[in-house]
C-alpha cells in the first residue's frame, strides 16, 4: 500500500514518517481539545485562530527546507516538500472552515464579511493561492504545464507573505508571532535572493559570511519593520519598539530572535564541512594502517 511515510519508490521512510507527525500533531491537539471542551466558551474562534497560526508555521517550515537543501546539501529535505505543502493548504481549507462555522454555518455571511474586511479578504486570497498550488502538486500537472507549473508555484512566497500580512492586521495589539514570522520570512527571501545571484551557500567560509549577513539584515529589517506596523497601526510610538528589538531582554524580541536563526543557520556550512573532514581524514587513516608485523 502507498502510505503517506514511504518514500516515491513505496520504501518506508524515516524522515517522512516525522514529518507526518508533525503535521498531523497540531489538529489532533487541537481535535482532543474540542473533544473534551478544553476550546474555551468560543472553540471556533480558538480552533479558527489555532488552524491558522499552524497553517503559516508549517507554510515557513515548507520553505526552509529548499535552502537547507541547498546550505547543507541533505538532498532527502526534497522528499518531504510536497508532503508539508499539502498539508499547509489542509490547514488553510480547516482554517476557512472553522471560520464559516463561527458565523454559524452561513455562508452568505461569512462571504460578506470576506469581502468587506480588508484582512479577511487577503487572508481568503492567500487561502484560494495555496488551492491552486494543491491543486497542481502532482506529476500529471508538472507534465503537463512544464515550465508553467514553476512559475505558478514561485507565488507561494507572496502567499506567505499575504498570510503574514493577515496575521499582523488581526493580532492588532499583539503582533509579536507576526513580527517573528515576517523575521523568518526575510531570512528566508534572502537565502532565494542571494541563491538567485549565485551567491555561495553551502561553501564553508565564503557560505558562512553570506549566510551571516542575511541574517543580520533580516534581524534589522524585522526591527523596522515591526516598529512602523506598531507606531502606524497601533499608536505605540515606534522608538520605544525599535528599541526593545535591539536590547537584549530575558524574553528576546522578534529581531533578535531572527538574527539568532539566521547566525545558527550560517554555522551550518562550517559544521557540514567540519564533518565531511572528519570522515574522509578517519578513512585516511584507516587505509594508512601498516599491516600487523608477523
């Protein structure tokens, strides 16, 4: 049988039976809280904001896995694409549901709402973009569209960044996950921007400081960022958030937060090259061995 843990040629596949597990963690958590009524006196509202936070998490972890590919040259990251994107558009499709379920099952509201709500109606844009990318994420469709199917998928990072966008409007007063969302989401342009330019990435030294600087103007532009969604939509003078992103606090702001990942991620060259040094030098040795004396 073809389960959803093995791999193209039908062998079971260790990688994808964890990255199955992480997709499915957060529904059956979120379905065990409904079962035993631990949603709170509003469960729809809680399992819609819930579905969607989990939609956007998994959209970012989807993303990461082509520069990972690329930064450390672990070409199994590609075998599980596919699984987490459409994973992504089921919790979209529950997310969109749940929501229609909270105007009480009636669509012709909750409709309206989308479409006179300017954040509900990217949020439901970013919803229908990643139904077109389900829809095609098969091999008929690449077959068949060819270079097509490559363009149309390119719009995942604006769908992404739409989601974010939807996040931010709705957090209102609270948009910490949102800033640190859109902190991964620059981390993670850059990568395809610098790949883009033939920057090197998977070399040791040369990928390190590429890597190194990505991660420092990400961290900056997640800090400006982040202070002008404040000071503009919400009032809180921008200065005062600007500052908390560049000072090192017991719970660290998004920047930081950003600029954390992203040097950890700039580390992941030396260390590959570390460990490929290491075993070809203790295979070296071992062939060196003189053969024991008689």
């Amino acid at each position: 049988m073809d389960f959803p843990w093995n791999d193209r040629r039908g062998r079971f596949s260790g990688l994808r039976l964890a990255a199955c597990l992480l997709a499915t963690a957060p529904a059956l958590w979120v379905g065990y809280q409904a079962v035993f009524n631990d949603l709170g006196p509003r469960p729809f509202e809680v399992a819609t904001h819930e579905t969607g936070l989990w939609t956007l998490r998994l959209l970012l972890v989807t993303l990461a896995l082509t520069p990972l590919r690329r930064i450390t040259g672990w070409t199994r990251l590609a075998g599980i694409r596919r699984l987490l994107g459409l994973t992504v558009f089921a919790y979209a499709a529950f997310h969109l549901t749940l929501y229609i379920g909270d105007q009480g099952w009636n669509v012709g509201q909750a409709a309206s709402e989308i479409v006179n709500r300017i954040y509900l109606t990217i949020g439901f844009i970013a919803v229908f973009g990643l139904m077109l990318l389900a829809a095609t994420s098969n091999d008929a469709a690449i077959r068949r569209m060819k270079l097509r199917w490559h363009h149309l998928h390119r719009i995942v990072y604006g769908l992404a960044a739409l989601g974010i966008l939807h996040f931010f409007m709705q957090s209102k007063l609270e948009a910490t996950e949102a800033a640190l969302m859109m902190g991964f989401w620059l981390l993670l342009m850059g990568y395809r921007v610098a790949h883009g330019f033939g920057a090197p990435l998977n070399t040791s030294q040369a990928g390190t400081l590429t890597l190194a600087a990505i991660a420092l103007l990400a961290a900056l532009a997640t800090a400006g960022l982040e202070a002008t969604w404040y000071g503009v939509a919400t009032g809180i003078p921008w200065r005062a958030v600007l500052n908390a992103n560049l000072t090192l606090a017991p719970i660290p702001r998004p920047a930081l937060i950003t600029l954390a990942v992203g040097l950890s991620v700039a580390i992941l060259p030396l260390l590959s090259q570390f460990l490929v040094t290491s075993i070809r030098s203790g295979g070296g040795t071992e062939k060196a061995k003189p053969p024991p004396m008689s």
